[in-house]
C-alpha cells in the first residue's frame, strides 16, 4: 500500500508543479522559524529549512511521504529574500541586469514511518540580459513577482528577462525540482509515469 504524499508547502507554484506529476497530495503549512543563522551559506539554509518543514509536519502525518522544500537567490554572496513590493522587486532587478544569480533549491522527502529522510541542494545560475529600467517597470507592472525570491516568474514573462540558464533542472528554479523528486520517490517505491 502506498504512503500518502504530503507537501509541507503553502506555495501555489510547488503545487503546481506537483500537479504535473498526476499524484495524490495533501498540503499543509509548515510553521517554522526561517532565519538564517549567523555564517549560514544558501546551500546549507535552504536544506536545514526544506528538512525543518518536512519534520514540522511530520507528527501530523506518522505514516506518509512529506516533501520539504526551501529556495535561496544568491547575488554576489547575498542572500536576497522576496521582494514583497513594487520598490524592492525594483532594485533587485536593476542589481540583477547584466549579471548573473545562483538559486539554491533544497529538497527533502521524509519517510515518516521510518525517520528515514533524502535531501538534496539543486543550484540553478541565471544570467540576465541588460535591462533598462523601463523594461523592468513593464515587467513588475505586468506580472508582480513580489512573493518570488529574485523578482521574476521563470515560468511566465520573467524568462524575457534572461539571457541564459544553467541547471539539471529547470523546475528547481520555480521552487521544486521535479527531477530530483521522482529519483527520490521511486527510492521509496513510488514509480512515476
């Protein structure tokens, strides 16, 4: 018998693309703390934070397959977080054109009948072409990626902005890398298609 899948995640964009895998989930909002600790590289924060979702929800949910996943946009060895406004996705942008970002993509599934648990760290690097402040005002006006960690949506309007991406997985950059998660589903025994 199949263990149900639970997506420690209230993001639309992980639940769409969980959806294109055509599997039953349930989602539940993790309530964790997400600060970084002092000295914490991408790499590091976005899998202690993809683990820590997973296990915050885990006493829910004893005998189920939960993913946990957590995304960090690097520039220059910055963190930079969600923009959440007009002002910030702004800046973000105009620090981003011409310029290149590494995204970290953490991904954990954990068995939570077993304890035992897969995590992985996918790192996707954009480049962006050079973009003039009118081109990133069309932008913002028109998609509005304020709750997008580097101010875009890849999946729509915001691949106009790039001049080139470099990945084993372009899901990884929308937040949850769908080629990693099969490899760790079918180790749990879930066959996908």
């Amino acid at each position: 018998m199949l263990k149900p899948l639970i997506l420690a995640s209230s993001s639309v964009y992980r639940q769409a693309l969980l959806d294109r895998l055509q599997i039953q989930y349930q989602s539940c909002s993790p309530d964790i703390d997400e600060s970084r600790r002092p000295g914490e590289t991408a790499h590091d924060y976005v899998s202690r934070l993809s683990v820590a979702k997973a296990a915050a929800v885990a006493s829910h949910y004893p005998n189920s397959l939960i993913i946990g996943a957590d995304q960090a946009a690097v520039r220059d060895g910055q963190i930079l977080g969600k923009p959440g406004n007009h002002a910030r996705a702004l800046a973000q942008l105009q620090q981003a054109s011409g310029r290149q970002l590494d995204f970290y993509s953490g991904l954990a599934l954990m068995n939570s009948a077993s304890g035992q648990i897969q995590v992985d760290v996918i790192q996707t690097r954009v480049h962006f072409r050079v973009l003039d402040e009118a081109a990133i005002e069309r932008y913002l006006q028109r998609e509005q990626p304020y709750d997008c960690a580097g101010s875009f949506r890849s999946e729509g309007l915001g691949i106009a902005l790039f001049k080139r991406i470099e990945t084993d997985d372009p899901t990884a950059l929308i937040g949850l890398p769908l080629i990693r998660l099969i490899a760790m589903l079918n180790a749990e025994g879930i066959t996908l298609p």
